[in-house]
C-alpha cells in the first residue's frame, strides 16, 4: 500500500491572500477549476500550529488511523484520556482540518471521528526544513 502524506505549510495572511487573488483571476480568466488539494494543510505562521498541536493530539490522530474508534467516547478509551478532554482535542483538529467528525444518525447521539484525508504521516514543512511525523502504532 503506498504512503500517503499531509503536508503542514505556513504562509502569512498577507502572502495567502495576494497568491489566492492572483490564483483567481488566472482561473477566471482560463475558465479552469481551482481545487484545493485535501493533503495540504497552510497555516499562518508555527506558533499558530505549535499552539493547535501537542503530543495528545498526534496520539488522538494515530488512534483514529490505527484503530478506527466508531466513536469519541471509544476513541477516548482507546487514548486512555477523558471524554471531554479528547471531544475538546477533536473538536480543535476538526477545526484545523485534521479530521471530520460525522453524525452516526443512532438515538445516543454518537459521532465519528476520521481523517479529513487517508494519510499515514504528517510532513510539517518549516522554512528550511521538513518534519515528519509517522502515524505508528498505538497501545490500546
């Protein structure tokens, strides 16, 4: 099975926004789609990204990777943590774009959490250097 990566990038608000207009008007203007790719991830600067992630938040990604939870409270379980902290750490990867959390449709109100996108890595692109991170095994 081939590796699939997400790939964190950082770009000022400012830059961001002259490479999105420019991006625009070129698609505009050829009549084409501009599609995002889902493996991509930008943000602002790292501490915006050193502010979002922490070590309980990688174990909660390669949890969901790995084991597959049909649930938050099952995923908690699984990480050893509390409900609300992990619903918390969800709701912010969520957010960010990590995962999605889906409506299971049953009476208790369950949601499932997944990856936005079926990576096995994180590559964290800094200015002039690259950081991987491997989504490996987890302990249950």
């Amino acid at each position: 099975m081939k590796s699939k990566t997400l790939k964190i990038t950082f770009e000022a608000w400012e830059d961001f926004k002259d490479r999105t207009r420019s991006e625009l008007k070129e698609v505009i203007k050829s009549k084409k789609r501009l599609i995002q790719s889902p493996d991509v991830l930008i943000f602002a600067s790292v501490a915006v990204y050193q502010k979002l992630m922490s070590e309980q938040k990688y174990m909660i990604l390669a949890a969901i990777h790995n084991l597959k939870p049909t649930s938050v409270y099952q995923l908690a379980k699984l990480v050893g943590r509390d409900f609300a902290n992990v619903k918390k750490d969800c709701d912010s990867l969520a957010a960010a774009g990590f995962i999605v959390i889906e409506d299971v449709g049953d009476n208790r109100n369950t949601k499932l959490p997944k990856l936005k996108f079926k990576y096995d890595s994180i590559e964290v692109h800094l200015p002039n250097m690259v950081y991987s991170h491997k989504l490996g095994n987890v302990a249950a």
